[in-house]
C-alpha cells in the first residue's frame, strides 16, 4: 500500500507540473498549484488511515522532487545549447562533473576528512566555505572549461562537435579517477555538507540551541537567530533551493529567448551561413551559448552533490547525465524552457517508477540461462528500456515535444491571426467574392 501511495504522489507531482506551466492565466496556475496540494494532503490522510506513515511518503517525495528539479537546471542548461543554438553537445555530464567537484572542494570542511597514519597525503586541499562560494565557484569553473573546449572544438559541425564533446567529457572522467590529490580518485569526497544544515536544523539531543558561525575566506560570520528546523524538514529547505535555481536559470532563458540576441542563435540554428552573411559573428555567438549552457549545467552539478552529500568519477556517467537529459530535453520540447522542465519531471519520474518492480518482483528470478538477481540485473536494463520507448514514442507521435518550441520569440511581436485561432478583417475593402 506504501509504494502505491508513493507511486500516486509522483504522478500527482508530474500532472500538477504540466497542468502549472500549460496554463497562461494566474488564475490558472494557482488552480494547478492548490489542486496539486489538496491530492497531496488528501493522499497523505489516506496513509493515516491505513497505517502507512506519512514522514516516509514525504521523504520520497521530497528526494523526487531535489532530484527532478536538479536535472531541470541540468536541461535548461543544454536548451540554450541546442534549443537555441543547435550545439550538439554530447559531453553534458563533463561539464556536471566539473561542477559537482569544484563545489565539493570549496565546501567540504577539512575536519571531516581526517585519516589515519599513511594516507595523509591523499586527501585533496579543501577550503570549508559556504555553499553559495561553491555554487558560484562550480558555475565559474565548468564555464571555464567551456570556454577552452569551445575554442577547440566550436568550429566543428555536427557529428564531429558530438564526438569532441564526448571526448572531452570522457578525459575528465579519467582526471577525476586519476588525479587523486585533486579529486580522491575512486574514493570520492564523502560528508560532504548541505547548505545551512547547521544553522538551520536544531540538535535533538541539545537542551539549548545556539547561533551557528560561518567561515568566509578566514571571517567569521555569526547567524542571527538559533537552529530551529526539524531534520525531517531540511530537505524542504533544499528543495526551496533548487526550485529558486530553476527560477532563476528560467526567467534568465526567457529574456535570452526573447532579446536579439536569442533571435540571433535561433537564426544561427537555423542556417549558419545565412547568419554569416548578414555579418553575424556566428563563432561569437556559439562560444556565448556554449559558455551560459555550461555555466548552468555546472550549477546543477553543485546541486546534486550537496543533496547527496558525496561525489566520485561515477557522476561522469553517460546515461545518466548525457543521454537521459538529451531524452528530458526531446521529450518535453527541444527551444523551450517550459518543455525542458516538464520533460525532466517526466523523465525522472518514468527513470524512478522502476524502483517500484522491487516490490512487485521476487529477488532472484530463476531462468534457463541460469539467475538473475533483480535489483542489480534486470532493473537497470529495464529502465533504460523504458526511457528508449517512451523517446521513440514522443519521435513518432509529437516530434517537436510535449510543448514544441514556441513561434513567438519577442513580445512587441504581435502573433499572427492564425495563431490566434481566427482570422480578424482588417480595416481594407473586403475582397471580392469568387463566383
């Protein structure tokens, strides 16, 4: 009953998303977001009435939620990037890395690395500042590393841009696995430590709370007020985080959409040498798009890893970080923000119902070919299997996405009657009538 419960708060999650960014009206929209929190609370009484406890149904919705809303910032970033541009990145999770393990480094305390004799010369230098030095550092490395592949690689075309890209992301795999002073190596750089957790979530074992201090750069900054979050409402907190992000990386996209300079990537997308013609600095306005992409995405690698609180060679990974946010963008609507939202909700959300066979399916499974452990075997193939049909799907029936990129790129354009469903008569002669 739990996991059914679990599985109808992500679909009501999902349905609330899509309903909250297809509507126009404001009106529209707090419906969307007031109906999403009634079936919520609704379903919540429901797990108190049948003994299932609510605190788990809303930690795994919460940890969705962080999750989905981390591969958001992760799609955004490669829609200005090919959306906008028509950039065919393939090292997307390159540029994630960089991200999660400069924010590591900046954040991570020394103290909590401590080891015993013989290995202290394989920890990394760490700096114990405040997330937001991490998050900002992240977002400006990965944008320097942008800017020096661009320049290698931007003057490519095409399938030879993908294989670059996908080259480079693939050496800084092996500079993380590698360069163990620098990254850990295969060991990762565990504890890593959320963003306010101490001066946020109150010590249940402490009879006084006390304002926590900040380092930065050597200052010591005393917090104001004491802890006073439960722990079990921290990843709240979070997730308050992440959604401003989302905001933030949104609101930024739509002016880029919208201004001539968004034009101008459209129309380099569209034909480069037309662009070229008109004396457009094509190369300029590619490395921008490549450089902004990347800076976002680096944000998004900030993210994930103060939300699971370590980082090793594995966030490289290519399905997770390069192929299924290409599928969250296609499916949800290649050049629009709103799709690139909703279609890595979706996507998560399909990724994540596979946890769900765990308690449908026997442990081992006995075949011909002999056992089959479930869980490390034959969930993983079975989620990417399932990500392939709903791709191929969306390929067959809605090519463009879920929402499609949208005609109007500017507001002082005015959208063409057809667009608006009807033809309005303008203020000429009416034409004649054919006999």
């Amino acid at each position: 009953m739990a996991q059914i419960l679990n599985l109808l708060m992500l679909l009501t999650s999902i349905a609330g998303l899509a309903v909250l960014l297809t509507r126009r009206t404001r009106l529209g929209r707090w419906l969307a977001l007031g109906g999403t929190l009634a079936v919520w609370a609704g379903l919540l009484g429901i797990a108190a009435l049948v003994g299932v406890p609510p605190d788990n149904m809303v930690t795994f919705l919460s940890r969705f939620l962080i999750t989905a809303g981390t591969y958001a910032v992760l799609t955004l970033g490669l829609n200005i990037q090919w959306g906008y541009t028509g950039l065919f990145n393939i090292g997307v999770a390159g540029f994630f890395g960089v991200g999660a393990y400069v924010s590591a480094i900046l954040v991570q305390d020394p103290a909590k690395m401590a080891v015993g004799a013989g290995l202290e010369g394989f920890f990394a230098t760490y700096y114990n500042q405040p997330f937001l030095v991490g998050l900002l550092g992240a977002m400006v490395a990965s944008g320097l590393v942008a800017l020096v592949v661009g320049f290698a690689t931007l003057r490519l075309r095409a399938d030879y841009l993908a294989i670059a890209t996908i080259g480079i992301a693939e050496i800084l795999r092996l500079i993380a696995t590698n360069e163990r002073t620098l990254t850990e190596g295969n060991r990762g750089i565990p504890n890593l430590p959320q963003p306010l957790h101490e001066c946020l979530v109150r010590d249940l074992t402490a009879p006084v709370q006390t304002p926590c201090t900040l380092s930065l750069w050597g200052l010591e900054l005393k917090m104001p007020f004491a802890p006073f979050l439960d722990p079990n409402a921290y990843p709240w907190f979070y997730l308050l985080l992440v959604l401003g992000v989302i905001a933030l990386a949104f609101v930024a996209l739509e002016r880029i959409a919208r201004s001539p300079w968004g034009r101008a990537l459209r129309a380099i997308r569209e034909d480069e040498d037309a662009a070229l013609a008109l004396g457009k600095n094509t190369f300029r306005f590619k490395m921008q798009a490549f450089v902004v992409g990347a800076v976002i995405m680096g944000a998004a690698g900030s993210l994930w890893v103060h939300a699971i609180r370590f980082v090793d060679p594995q966030i490289f990974d290519a399905i997770s970080r390069t192929f299924l946010v290409w599928v969250m963008l296609i499916v949800g609507g290649t050049g629009n923000n709103r799709g690139a939202i909703l279609g890595a909700f979706l996507m998560w959300g399909v990724w994540s119902v596979a946890d769900f066979l765990n308690y449908l399916l026997p442990e081992r499974l006995e075949t011909p070919l002999g056992r089959i452990d479930v869980a490390s075997q034959l969930l993983g193939p079975l989620r990417v299997m399932a990500i392939v049909v709903v791709l191929e799907l969306i390929l067959l029936f809605r090519p463009r996405g879920l929402l499609g990129e949208e005609r109007v790129t500017s507001t002082l354009i005015e959208p063409a009657p057809q667009a608006r469903g009807r033809v309005q008569p303008g203020p000429g002669p009416k034409p004649a009538e054919a006999d």
